[in-house]
C-alpha cells in the first residue's frame, strides 16, 4: 500500500507478514476531461494484484478504507452510470 499511516504493530512485528509500500502514482491535471478518468487505479490495480496472487498461490488482503467506485463517484457523481458498474 502507500505510505502515510503506520499498521498496527500486531502487523508489523507478524513473522509471516511483509510490508511493501508502492510509490505514489502521478496526478493528471484537474482541467482534463472527465472521459480520462473511467478508470481509477483501484481497478486494474486489483485485477492484476489477484492474477500475481492466484500464480503465485498467495492470499491477497485488502484494506477497504477507500473504495476505487467511492473515489471515482467524487469525480463522475455517484449517480454515474460507469459510478455503478464499477460498484
């Protein structure tokens, strides 16, 4: 995940649990149209994230805080059609 909150040490200090941190993706400019941005990272991030863990006989763990469909209804309105079949 990105860097910014510390997971609980109960995480941290697990002999089975490593932590990697991703770099911060790069930011389009706000002025942009809206077509830009169908696709939010969550995503196609998730799609190939659950593929790596499937070849690789791992479990995926996800931390929902943010949902991509919650994040992209900020942009589009959650009343969007692409807003719901993202959800």
């Amino acid at each position: 995940g990105y860097d910014g909150s510390k997971p609980l040490i109960s995480i941290t200090n697990h002999p089975n649990i490593n932590i990697h941190y991703m770099s911060h993706p790069w930011k389009l400019p706000d002025k942009l149209p809206k077509l830009l941005f169908l696709n939010p990272p969550s995503i196609p991030t998730l799609m190939i994230t659950q593929f790596v863990c499937w070849a690789r006989q791992a479990n995926l763990i996800i931390d929902w805080h943010n949902f991509g469909f919650t994040i992209l209804g900020m942009r589009l309105g959650h009343n969007s059609r692409i807003v719901k079949i993202a959800k």
